[in-house]
C-alpha cells in the first residue's frame, strides 16, 4: 500500500489541535490504560493499521500485559479486563459504529458507563472516542502504512522528545 500524502507535513495547526484534545483527555481523569484501550479498539473497528500498530506498541511500552494486548477485540470473552474498562469498551465500539446502528448510542451502554465514570471521566471518553475515530479516518484515508510512525521516529531521532 502506499502512501497517497503525508498528512503530518502538511497540516501542523491541524495536527497541533488534534494533540490539544488528545491533552484534554488525559487531563480529564480519564485513566490513561482506558485511554488505549479505546484508541486499540476503535482502530481495530475502522482497520486503521497505522494507528492499531502505534498504540500497541505505546501500550505495550507503557506496561500493559501481552494478554490484555490479544484480547481487546473479543473483551467480552476474556477474563483480563476490568467493569469500568468493559463499559468503555462497549461505548467505544457503539460510538465507532453509529452508522451500523439503528439509534445511537444505546441507553443500557451509556448507563454502564456512568456506574464507572464521573462526569469529567464521561467527557474524556466521549472526546478520546472521537479522537481516536478522527485519526483513524484520517490515516486510512491517507493509506498511512504500519510502522510509519517507527520509521519517522529512526530517521529523526531528535524531534520525538
């Protein structure tokens, strides 16, 4: 697959708002495992293997387990996750699929999801949610291949600090 442009070069202020809200989230009280779990899981959805490829990668660098890595895609079956990160995850995967759907969001999801989030904790979910669905369309769109941003990161060893 190649690349149809570098979204990155050309959109700065773009990219620089897209970080502001990625910076709201993780100043929301959202916790930052829940945080990417639904970026995993909302790329997973919409197939994006760029942004799939980086944020296991930034999970898995950030401790979490290979089991819980494996596992995101079938949640509802494996034992590795727990109430409040199931409820994120069903609101993830509804958000990501409003098209599919015949309402929105369902109330029995919505409802989960505040028994384990505050207010504040709500709003960081619904915002990394979107988050994660704008990026995702943004690089499949672009055909932004897996492991682009690795290889960015190795040839300008500098600018990810």
């Amino acid at each position: 697959m190649k690349r149809r442009i570098d979204i990155m070069e050309h959109s700065g202020e773009a990219v620089r708002a897209m970080r502001q809200v990625a910076k709201y989230v993780h100043e929301s009280g959202l916790p930052p495992a829940v945080f990417e779990l639904v970026k995993i899981r909302s790329s997973q959805i919409n197939g994006c293997s760029f942004c799939l490829d980086m944020h296991m990668r930034q999970a898995k660098a950030a401790g979490e387990t290979d089991e819980r890595l494996w596992s995101v895609g079938t949640w509802r079956h494996a034992p590795y996750f727990t109430d409040a990160e199931r409820a994120a995850l069903a609101l993830t995967e509804e958000a990501t699929r409003l098209a599919d759907r015949g309402e929105t969001v369902p109330d029995s999801v919505w409802d989960e999801a505040t028994r384990h989030f505050g207010e504040p904790e709500l709003a960081g979910l619904i915002f990394a949610v979107a988050h994660s669905n704008a990026w995702n369309r943004i690089m499949a769109i672009t055909r932004t291949p897996a492991g682009a941003a690795l290889r960015a990161a190795a040839a300008n060893p500098l600018s990810s600090g």
